[in-house]
C-alpha cells in the first residue's frame, strides 16, 4: 500500500471510530437510511461518468467487508442463535 492508501485508510478508520457511537443501539434501518443518504450525497457531487464505475467498486468493497468484519463482531461476543456458523 501507498503512503497515501495507509493515511485513507487510517482516516477511514478514525471517521468510522467518531460515527460508531452515533449509530450504535439505533435501529438498523435508520441507520441504513442514513448511511443510504450519505452515500447519495457522496454520490451526487461525483461526475456523472464516473458514478456507475464508482458505486460498483464500492458495492464490491463492503462485500468484501463483510465477512472479515463479521469474523471480528463475533470473535467479541456470541453470534445469534439462529445464525448459521
């Protein structure tokens, strides 16, 4: 990684470490409206041509997330009882 990859990631990180409080304990689909609207914001003031491409790639990348992230939440406390291990 780059020095710049490593200082967006580490501002990636300290930006989810400031909103994790606001989000936590809320239910689950304000907080996916609210994340929905950040997005389209972000979305919005991106140039046309470039926002499908964009959006994929983000798309893919919280895919990817997903399991690692998973893997951390439950490694901390118990995964639900009806979810499959």
């Amino acid at each position: 990684m780059s020095e710049l990859d490593d200082q967006r990631m580490k501002t990636a990180s300290d930006l989810v470490e400031a909103i994790r409080p606001m989000l936590a304990f809320k239910d689950a689909a304000a907080v996916a409206a609210a994340l929905a609207q950040l997005e389209a914001t972000l979305w919005a003031g991106m140039h046309p041509a470039l926002r499908a491409e964009l959006i994929q790639k983000h798309r893919n990348c919280v895919r990817d997330l997903i399991p690692e992230i998973e893997r951390d939440l439950f490694s901390k406390r118990e995964r639900p009882k009806d979810w499959p291990q």
